[in-house]
C-alpha cells in the first residue's frame, strides 16, 4: 500500500467557479484520488478556498458585507457546490485559519533567519481618490506584454505575465476606477529568490517525468528573460495574515500583511493540519504527510492546476520550502491542464462567462458534467466546451452505451429468471474472449490511471463499456432463450458480473451510477477487478439483484437549444 498525497490548486473565495476551473484542477485531482483509494492506497486529499488579497476584498465590498463574513459564507457555498460534484476531499480548509496564520509566520521566519528576506523599499501605485495604496488586483490596466486591456496588478489573465502594478499601461482603481494616481514609496518584504535559483534548477530538471506543459512554464519563468526574480511577500492590505517573524513582531511591517500567493500554497500543509484538528488527531498525524523527518519520506505528493498556476507552484512556493532548511516534502509530481473555452469563446469568472458549478448542477447531476469534463480535459491543449458536444457526449456515452446496457440486462434477467443470478449454463468461446479481451482493456486503463493520462483513461473506459455492448449483441441471450435456456443463463450470469466490474472501474469518473449500479447487483464489493476471471465470477449463482432506474436521460434538442439560449456565456 502506497501512501499517496494530492491537492489541487485551492479556488479563491471570490465567487462560484465555472467548468474550466473544475476541470483544470479539484476534479481530476478527485479522479486520481478515487482511483487510488480503488487500489487500496493511503490518500490525503486536500483543498481550501483561497480567502486573502484583493479578490476577497473586492467581492466582499461589492457584496455590501464584512470580509470575514463574506469568506465564512462564501466557504460554505464552494464546500457544498464541491460535494454537489462529488468531490471526494478529506478536508477543505481555508487559507484564513489560524494553522495557516502560523505556518506563513513561521516559514516567513525562518526564511529571515537564513538570510533570504530583504526589507525593499519600493515605488507603489496610491489611489488619491481612494486614500490608499492599490496592491497589485486593486489596479487594472493594459498588460505592456500582450495589450490585453484588463490585466491585473500581479498577472496578465490572457497571457500569463506576471507583472508587478507599476507595468501596467493606463492602470486605474480596482475600487472607484479612479485614474486619479500617483506613486509613492513604501517598504515590503521580498523572498531572494534568486538566490536559490541554482537549487530550484537542480529540482526541476530531476523531474524528468512531469508533462511537458509543467516543465515548460517552469523552466520559462526561471531563465527566460531576466530569470527568477525576488518576489515581494507583503501587502498593505487590512484582510490577511499579519507579517510576523514565527509569533515575534516584525518592526516596520505593522499594518501589512503577507501576499496572498505566499500564504495560499502553504495552506495544503496548513489544510492537512485542519484535518487534524477537525477529526481528533495529534500533529504527528498531519506531520506523516508533511514532514520527511517524521514518516513523509515514503509519501508520494501530487499536484493538479491550470497552467496559470504553474510558475508559483514550480518556483515561489518551493523557494518557501527549500529556504526554510527545514525537512518539508516537495511536490513529486505536478500535473498541469490548458485552458477550457466555453462556447466560441473564454471561461472568465472576473467577466461571469459561461457555466459556473452551481448553475450545473442546477441543470443536470454531478455524473454528467463529470464525465464530459473529464473525458475532454485539456490536457495536451486547450479544449472547448459546446452544448452540442455536451449532448452528444452524454446520449452516446452514458445512455446508449453504459446505461443501456445495465438497463437491458437486468430487465431481461428479471424477465426471463427472476430476481436471481441464474446457475444454468457455462461460459463459452464468445464468454472467454470477452473476458480476455476485459482484462488486457483493465490493464491498459489502470495505467492511464496511474500515469494520470485522464482523456486516454476515459477514452479506455468508453471502449471497456462498448466491448461489453458489443458481446450482449453477439451472444443474444433474447435470441438463445428460446433454444438453449442453459447457455442464456450463463450469458446473464456473465452480463451481471460484467456490471458489477463496471461498477468498479467507473466510480472515479461517474461515482453516483457506480454506486446505483452496485446497488442493483446487491454487492458492496469494490475490489479492483485485476483478477478478471475471479471478478466475473465474484456473483454467484443465487445472488439476488434488482432492476436499477436508468442511470442516465437523454438530453433533448429542445433542452439544448435552451441552455444554450439561457447560458449563453453572461452570469447575472
């Protein structure tokens, strides 16, 4: 048993997420996580919402209410949205916590203490109009790098820049849109990241089996141009964690405090801690999956994001690590997505374009929008939502395909030997090659799993499901029945185990029509069918089972059209 640690890039508070965020992080992270508790490994699967900077601020002004308050509410939402979509996280923190409050001081000072903090003062862009300074999402602008006219103060949203707000071209307030600014001076905390630029090389090119997506941002943010840069930590902001050295005041930091980006990739470690707390557990429990002097040496840790999030989980985020000196487990494996468009155009929860997780799952259960998601992940690039694709996914995979199957099965089962696996019968050619043919398909999908190739896993399973059609119309049991009732028997015998393996092998993707097909063959067993022969037996002559309610709807042309009309890509 394997002990295996995943977190997915943790969503800011600001707001419910669209498809695209879903899909380039939590919900392939879930994927994997599914999968591996399926092969009997140890997980720790971590998420939180992401509650400081400017995007907290900004939500919870327009809101009319309190930033704590709106956080707390806000948590809430995304922590039921999450469960809608059945993502199965062992804890969702929030980066406001007081475990976090104390990780960030305690890496900030211990950052100090070996010399990689230096006290910069700088030019910052303040609002007159405003009466305060504008941290990098208090501006908005021109990005001098792709002339995308609503880049943000820390990053252009199109290109992936990171920028610093004194870049941006006709920049204006985030607050009033006030142009009415001017730079003054002010002292911050900068991260030497330069300094441990050889150290963060060395790291990244050891990661030879990492996508080329992860390994190319990275290695473009770390040479290209003037390479690595020191990175400020602080913020003159009211709502974060306050700039301390460990639990000591830092003189001259009274009133800031630390950077959202600094303080948010420590809240896996943080969330893990939540964990903890929330479930009775000492530290050492939490430490095993985080420390490598207290059991995390054998631990393999996991990340999936969108690829905007790669350069600060790639550089600043292991600069944090790395420069504390202290035995904290590094990512093993990062595993980046592009980006889905929506519809013609871009996913954009700024601007409120296209169909956001609880207008989902308003329409339609979790396990369709899972599946079409998963199956058309943006993986090698970007990928594009259409109403039209969505429909033809969901008639053709899982109501034609799988969920006819289940359906014709069990009714005829019923129909023709009632409530019972039948006994008659043994398994012939048709059976024999079917089953050979199911396990080298169940060999070749628990290594996409495994290499979290996700398209070519659902590409695999869609093929699993297809064989299983394909034998049903071959060996035509509604035909055999009336000549050889034996050999129908067997066939069924066959067709039901087939659903319970089915089961098994598509919880990760469709976890609810797992759970209702399992159901109908009345097991609770779940183990991985690497033993095919074994599995296709594991159903024996006399067990009982049920007719399920089909597991999938079609969608019609007439729901198509309006959604398509309803969600045409405006958020109101």
């Amino acid at each position: 048993m394997a002990r295996i640690l995943i977190t997915s890039a943790i969503p800011y508070i600001n707001g419910i997420k669209h498809l695209g965020n879903l899909v380039g992080s939590q919900l392939p992270a879930d994927l994997f996580a599914r999968f591996n508790r399926a092969m009997g490994h140890e997980v720790m699967f971590i998420c939180a919402t992401d509650e400081h900077g400017t995007p907290a601020e900004l939500a919870a002004a327009k809101a009319g209410k309190p930033v704590e308050d709106y956080c707390a509410e806000m948590h809430q939402v995304q922590a039921d949205i999450a469960q809608g979509f059945r993502l199965s996280f062992d804890h969702f923190g929030r980066s406001s916590s007081q475990r976090n409050h104390r990780l960030t001081q305690h890496f900030a000072g211990k950052l100090a203490e070996n010399g990689l903090i230096a006290e910069v003062s700088e030019k910052q862009v303040f609002s007159i109009d405003d009466n305060r300074f504008l941290p990098d999402r208090y501006i908005t602008g021109t990005c001098p790098n792709c002339g995308y006219e609503s880049a943000r103060g820390d990053q252009c949203e199109n290109c992936t820049k990171q920028l610093d707000p004194t870049d941006l071209i006709n920049p204006r307030s985030s607050i009033s849109g006030s142009t009415n600014l001017e730079v003054r001076e002010t002292k911050h905390l900068y991260l030497k990241q330069r300094a441990l630029k050889d150290k963060l090389e060395a790291w990244i090119n050891s990661k030879t089996d990492w996508p080329i997506l992860t390994t190319s941002i990275a290695k473009k943010w770390l040479n290209d141009g003037d390479g690595l840069q020191d990175r400020g930590i602080t913020r003159d902001l009211y709502w974060g964690i306050p700039v301390k050295k460990g639990d000591q005041p830092w003189p001259g930091m009274e009133g800031k405090v630390f950077y959202v980006w600094f303080d948010a990739p420590i809240e896996y470690i943080a969330g893990t801690a939540e964990w903890a707390d929330a479930n009775g557990h000492d530290d050492a429990a939490w430490e095993r999956w985080w420390r490598t002097d207290k059991g995390a040496s054998d631990v393999t840790y996991y990340q999936f994001m969108g690829k905007d999030n790669v350069p600060f989980h790639t550089l600043s985020f292991p600069a944090t690590i790395l420069g504390s000196g202290e035995p904290w487990k590094l990512v093993d494996y990062l595993k980046s997505f592009n980006y889905l468009n929506y519809d013609g155009g871009q996913f954009s929860t700024s601007q409120g374009r296209g169909v956001f997780m609880d207008q989902a799952l308003s329409i339609l259960p979790a396990d369709y929008w899972r599946w079409w998601l998963l199956s058309h992940a943006p993986e090698s690039s970007d990928s594009e939502f259409t109403w039209e694709n969505f429909q033809t996914s969901v008639n053709k995979d899982l109501a034609d395909v799988l969920g006819n199957l289940v359906s014709r099965v069990t009714k005829f089962a019923v129909s023709k030997f009632g409530n019972e696996v039948p006994a008659g019968g043994s398994f012939g050619p048709l059976e024999t090659a079917l089953i050979a043919d199911l396990g080298a398909r169940i060999a070749d999908y628990t290594r996409f799993m495994q290499d979290m190739e996700v398209r070519k896993a659902a590409s695999e399973l869609r093929a699993i499901w297809v064989i299983g059609n394909e034998y049903l119309q071959a060996a035509a049991p509604w035909s055999v029945v009336k000549t050889d009732p034996e050999q129908a028997q067997a066939i069924v015998r066959l067709a039901l185990n087939l659903i319970r393996v089915y089961a098994i092998l598509s919880a990760p993707f469709i976890p609810d029509a797992a759970a209702t097909m399992m159901k109908a063959v009345g097991s609770d067993d779940w183990a991985w069918p690497s033993d095919i022969h074994a599995a296709m037996r594991t159903l024996a002559p006399g067990h009982a089972f049920e007719v399920p309610e089909n597991l999938f709807r079609k969608i019609t042309d007439e729901e198509r059209a309006d959604w398509q009309a309803k969600f045409s890509g405006v958020r109101t």
